[in-house]
C-alpha cells in the first residue's frame, strides 16, 4: 500500500476524509475569528485554509494515478499483470 501505484483510490479517500476534517476545522476558525477577532484564531484560520488546499493536492495526485491511458494498456499488458 505504501508503493507509489498501489491502493491510490483508497489512498485519496484518506486524504478526503482529512480534507473534510480540516475544512470544518478552517470554517469554525473562520467564524471564530470574525466573531471575536482574536489573532490566534486568525492564525489557525489561515493554516487550515492552507491544509484544506494541501490536502487537495494530494487527492488530485493520486486520482491522476489512478488513472492510466487506455492507449498504452495493451492484451499483453493485462496477462502480465495477471500472472
């Protein structure tokens, strides 16, 4: 799983999941500091904001993985991979 090609549809997932997590953590901030203009809280809006995008970059690199022109997979290809 750890490999590069392997597991990457699970792998972003993981990353999705991560991704939600860190975008309620960005909007409660968000809407903490509008609230109570505290520089911390400022600061921690700022930072999740950034992970949510991080965490996107990651996604959209293992979906492109995921993904393999039909060009190139030929019949030859696929019993290699079977053996």
């Amino acid at each position: 799983m750890l490999d590069n090609g392997q597991c990457e549809p699970t792998k972003a997932a993981v990353h999705g999941v991560l991704m939600a997590t860190v975008a309620v953590c960005a909007a409660y901030n968000i809407a903490a500091w509008i609230k109570r203009r505290q520089t911390h809280l400022a600061i921690n809006a700022v930072v999740y904001t950034a992970a949510v995008w991080w965490e996107r970059c990651h996604i959209v690199h293992h979906l492109r993985s995921c993904r393999r022109p039909s060009s190139t997979v030929t019949p030859a290809d696929k019993l290699m991979d079977a053996a």
